[in-house]
C-alpha cells in the first residue's frame, strides 16, 4: 500500500469508502462527513490553494484518504485535518501516522500554524493515534464544518 495524491477518477472509490468507514462506526448520516457535498467530487474540493487530499492505494483499489484544507470561517492560518478514514485492511499498519505527518507536512510548507480535527467518541484508536501525533483536546468547536454531530475536538500547533 502506498500514498498518493488523489486524481479525479478517485472520486466514486474514495466516496464508498468513506460511506462504508462511517457506517461501519455507526456514525450518523446528518451532521457528520456522510452528509458533505464533497463528498463525491473529492478531487475537485481539494483542487484550490492550500488544500490537498491523499489516498491509500494497492493495485489499483482505494484503501482510505486524508486531507487538509483552511478551516471554513476561521482565520487563514488554521487548517483542518479532513476526512481521514480507512477500511479495515489499512488499519494498524502505519499508514495513518504516514498519513497524518504529510498531511501536517504539507500544511506547515503552506504557512498554517495550527491544526484542528474533530471526531466521534467512539472513534477511539483515531483518537489514540491524534494524540500520538501531538494533538490535544480543546472544549470547542472551530469554525463552519458543518459536523453538529462530531463532539470531540483537538488541535496541533505546528509552528
């Protein structure tokens, strides 16, 4: 498995996948990533300044993805850590550590200075490996996500 930057015909594969992890969490539909518009144009949301997703990728099957972008309604220094989500068979194999660390790469060469994400609580080996990364928990939300349903929220300083 290796990571890569998505390409437009990722939309469809990266959109099941991302459907499948969320149902497979039990998240709910309305309030969370599932209900994104993006969510099926993947390569066109990232294809702007200071923004980029990435898959995981063996043989030509989508495994997960992560991105980063400016945090919607927060001050242009902020990023957001985005829809990182993989199925089973890209889980604990390192592939979210390397995810993260590009994902934090490519923000702090785009001059953002803080990292936020927000997440369900019972997402808990996501938590596990944020907080192995440096992210801590903060009391509140930041900026326009969207995500009513996603109550627990961290950040990184990354200068």
């Amino acid at each position: 498995m290796y990571i890569r930057p998505i390409q437009k015909t990722d939309n469809n594969e990266i959109a099941k996948v991302i459907r499948k992890v969320l149902l497979e969490m039990g998240v709910p539909k309305i309030g969370t990533a599932y209900a994104d518009k993006e969510l099926d144009a993947m390569y066109e949301a990232y294809d702007f300044s200071r923004s980029k997703y990435f898959v995981v990728e063996s043989e030509g099957v989508l495994f997960g993805g992560a991105g980063i972008a400016p945090l919607k309604g927060e001050d242009p220094s902020i990023c957001e850590l985005q829809k990182m989500y993989f199925l089973p068979e890209a889980r604990g194999i390192g592939k979210g550590n390397q995810m993260i660390q590009l994902c934090l790469d490519f923000a702090i060469e785009h001059d953002f200075s803080l990292c936020y994400i927000e997440t369900m609580p019972n997402m808990l080996d996501a938590q596990k490996l944020y907080k192995k990364m440096g992210f801590s928990y903060i009391n509140h939300s930041m900026g326009c996500t969207g995500h009513t349903s996603c109550p627990i929220w961290m950040t990184k300083k990354l200068i």
